[in-house]
C-alpha cells in the first residue's frame, strides 16, 4: 500500500506559486505590445518614407547623398543568388528583395545581416517602407501584396492580387498594385479591403508613377494611362507605336518615358499629349531619369546619354564598358552606372567626364543606390557592393 506523503509547507508554497504565475500568464494583458510593435525593435526611424520605386519621382535611386569620388570597397556581402531590383533604404539599414524569395535586410555602414525572411514566389520591383512597416509583391506561383512590420515580423496585410513584377505605390492609407496581365488594384494599407480595380490592357513590367490625385501607369505594348486614383476610371491615354521598356519619370509636373526604338518622350500630365519628343537614333533598355532640369539615359550600344529636360536636346555623352540595361542613379555632382559586363563606374554631371570606375566578375541589371556617404550595387550573383569615400 501507497503510504502518504508528509506535508511540506515549502512544497504546498511552491505549487501555489507556479499555480499564480499561470493564472497571472492567462489573463494579464500583454505588457510588450509596445515592443511589438517596434519601439524597442532595431528599426526605430519612423519618419522614414520611401513609397515608390527608387524612392522619388526623378527614379535617381539617390537619397540624402553625402558621396564623393573616388570611392573604394567597404564591404560585400553575398546574400542570395540573385538580386533584380534596386535596393531601398531608411535609417541605418538598405533593404533588399532577391529573386529568390527572400527579404534582407543589411545594416548599410557593415554590411552585417539583420533580418533575413523567406516568402512565397520571387518578388516584383523593390521594398517599400512607411516608417517601421514595409510593403512589398511577389511573383507566381502566389501573387501576393504583402505588408508587415520591420521589428516583429507581423504580416498585417496579405492579399492575393496576380503576378507582379513591379513595386507597388503607397500613398497615406492606400496601397495601389499593379499586375503583369493589366490590372491596377487599389487597396487599403491596414486591413487589406480592395477600393477598386481596373483592367488596362496590354502588361504592366515597368515601374508606374503617383501624381496626387493620379496614377500613370505605362503598358509595354505602348501605352501610358492615367487614371483617377479614387475610382481607377481611365481621364487619358498615350500611345505609341513602339514597346515602351520604360519605367516612368517626372519633375513632378511633365512625364517623361523611353520606346524600345530610341525615342524619348516628355508628355502633358492633363491630356498626355507629347510636349516635345527626341529621337537618340539608338535602341534603348529602360527610360531616362529626371534630376534637376535634366535627363540621364542609358542606350543599348552602350553609352551613357545627358539630355535637356526642357526639350530632349544631347547635352553630352560618355561610354561605357558594356551593356547597361538599367538607368543609372543620379546625385547633385555624379552620375554612376553598371553593366552586364561588370563595369562600375562614375561620371561628372557636368561633362560626363568619368571619374571613377571599377571591374568586377559579376553582372548588373539593376539601378545602383546612393544612400547618404555609400554607394551600393546588387549583382545578377546575389552580391551586394558597397563602396565608401577613400
């Protein structure tokens, strides 16, 4: 027979405890909350705002530049195996969307690893920010928007939209996504409820503009549409009779896109009626991009062209070592380029002088940043460069 146990006080005080602490575990409110949501996560710049693809209206993929020539190597860092969008950036950190599947995000003086986050489908275009959340959309098989938290790794929005093979537009508490097939799906930011959806026709690959109250959305197939952003009704349309391999541009009044044939176009934001257009003569990979009463614009053959924004006019042209199939990144003082064949290099905006360049054994086939005093390339091998003045 069992005999029974002597009683113990400290025992009987013990499970009382460990009984207290599971009740208080049950029902007292989560007092971390406010860590959860970030106040006390690595990313704390919540004034942070980099809402479109390559962060502004000019696409200059250039934020609060502090950089000058010459550069060297700070750091690299091989993150994935391949990377095919520009990287973003905001506060102490560059973010970066790899073809596969993953976020990443770096801190920008080291290079040292932050976050690493794998989804579902390769991503289309870059990663947005808005403070401590990110937005950003993916590719087949899932075709979805996602937003989510920078320090938790809460995802609060989650939306199968379509294929998407560029970033999305974020503009207070909307969302607007942009399908390879023609649709243009508006959204809101928290919960996730669609405002509305249009379907243009022809594919959207290339990256669309926000001109409060409009959205410009360019079609390869040769067309721009503009749509009120409250309702997605089409106001009206450009049209080519060439591909437009062009993410859209502007100085914040007048639109400015690229035809596969070599012309350049500056068009009317009321009735995108062509203001002027130019003929480079040349067949061209991607669309000019806007800084300061001026044009930068990379030609197939291999130049890098300087145009007058006010009339499409050559201001100067310089060479390159390859091809460059992405527009270059654009400061106050420099021009910087990269190519397929591996060419990195820096031009005075003035005169297109070249001023600094360097080899490396890798590929390039998105724009290079310029985040304040570094410059960062990402590579078709999952590379990321990042050079800093000597």
């Amino acid at each position: 027979m069992k005999m029974p146990q002597p009683f113990s006080y400290s025992d009987t005080i013990a499970k009382f405890s460990r009984l207290m602490a599971a009740v208080l575990l049950l029902t007292t409110p989560c007092v971390s909350s406010a860590r959860n949501k970030g106040e006390d996560g690595f990313f704390k710049d919540i004034d942070t705002r980099w809402l479109l693809y390559k962060g502004d209206l000019g696409r200059t993929a250039s934020e609060n530049p502090r950089l000058s020539v010459p550069i060297e190597l700070a750091w690299k860092n091989r993150i994935a195996r391949s990377i095919g969008a520009t990287a973003s950036a905001g506060g102490e950190y560059i973010f970066i969307a790899t073809r596969d599947r993953r976020v990443v995000i770096l801190e920008r003086t080291g290079g040292e690893r932050v976050q690493r986050r794998t989804f579902k489908g390769g991503f289309g275009g870059s990663l947005l920010i808005d403070g401590t959340k990110m937005y950003f959309n993916t590719r087949y098989p899932e075709g979805k928007v996602y937003g989510t938290d920078i320090n938790t790794k809460k995802d609060h929005l989650e939306r199968k939209v379509g294929a998407m093979l560029v970033s999305p537009i974020v503009n207070h508490d909307r969302l607007f996504a942009f399908t390879q097939d023609g649709q243009v799906v508006s959204m809101n930011t928290e919960a996730g409820f669609r405002n509305w959806k249009s379907e243009l026709e022809g594919n959207i690959e290339y990256a669309p503009l926000y001109l409060d109250p409009f959205l410009f959305v360019p079609t390869v197939q040769g067309k721009v549409y503009k749509l009120d952003s409250s309702t997605g009704e089409t106001v009206a349309e450009f049209k080519t009779d060439r591909l437009l391999l062009s993410d859209l541009s502007s100085d914040g009044y007048f639109l400015f896109a690229a035809a596969s044939d070599g012309r350049v176009f500056c068009l009317e934001p009321d009735s995108l009626k062509v203001e002027w257009q130019t003929d480079l003569n040349q067949p061209l990979f991607s669309g000019p991009v806007y800084s300061k009463g001026f044009l930068y614009q990379c030609a197939r053959l291999g130049k890098l062209l300087k145009l007058a924004a006010l009339d499409g006019s050559l201001v100067w042209e310089a060479k390159l070592e390859g091809i460059a199939v992405t527009p270059p990144a654009v400061t106050d003082d420099y021009v910087f380029t990269g190519t397929k064949s591996g060419e990195l290099a820096a031009f005075a905006i003035g005169s297109g002088e070249k001023l600094w360049e360097k080899k490396i054994k890798e590929s390039v086939s998105c724009s290079p940043l310029v985040y304040m005093d570094y410059l960062y390339y990402c590579t078709d091998r999952g590379t990321v460069y990042a050079f800093h003045a000597k």
